[in-house]
C-alpha cells in the first residue's frame, strides 16, 4: 500500500520538530520517502529530512509497505498536513 501526505515546511520549523518526525517514521516497517519535484530521499535520515526542509517549502511524504497508512495518519500529528492521496 501507498500513502502520500504533503507538508507545508513552517518557517521557523524548530530542530525538535524535525527529530521527532524522524524519529517517529522510524519505528515504522514501510520506507517513508520524502518525494520532491527534483530528488527522492529517506525521511528516516535526519540529515536528508534536514535538507530537504531548508530547500522547500513544501515536501511530499510517502510511505510504502504494510504500515503505510498507520505511518502517515500518524506522522501526520507533528506537521498541520494536507492529505493529498
């Protein structure tokens, strides 16, 4: 199953934030991709979440695998998302 939410990236988006976000798709089986118009990248990885907040204001997350709708209702408490599929 696939899930996909889109975050809009505050402007003074505290570190917290993003460790907890992290931290939080970590603990989920399906892989949770962080999907931009020019690159993918892991949102588990607390260096590539980090990069991919500074250079957008508006990423897309999508999480792949048994977990993926659990993972994404969830993740969706740290940010104020839009669910786009």
């Amino acid at each position: 199953m696939i899930k996909e939410m889109f975050i809009h990236i505050p402007k003074n988006l505290a570190m917290e934030k993003i460790i907890q976000f992290v931290n939080e798709a970590s603990t989920y089986e399906s892989d949770v991709i962080i999907d931009m118009s020019h690159f993918k990248t892991n949102a588990k990885s607390l260096l590539s979440f980090s990069l991919a907040v500074i250079k957008s204001k508006h990423i897309r997350i999508r999480a792949d695998g048994p977990d993926a709708l659990e993972a994404i209702e969830h993740l969706s408490s740290v940010f104020k998302l839009e669910e786009i599929a």
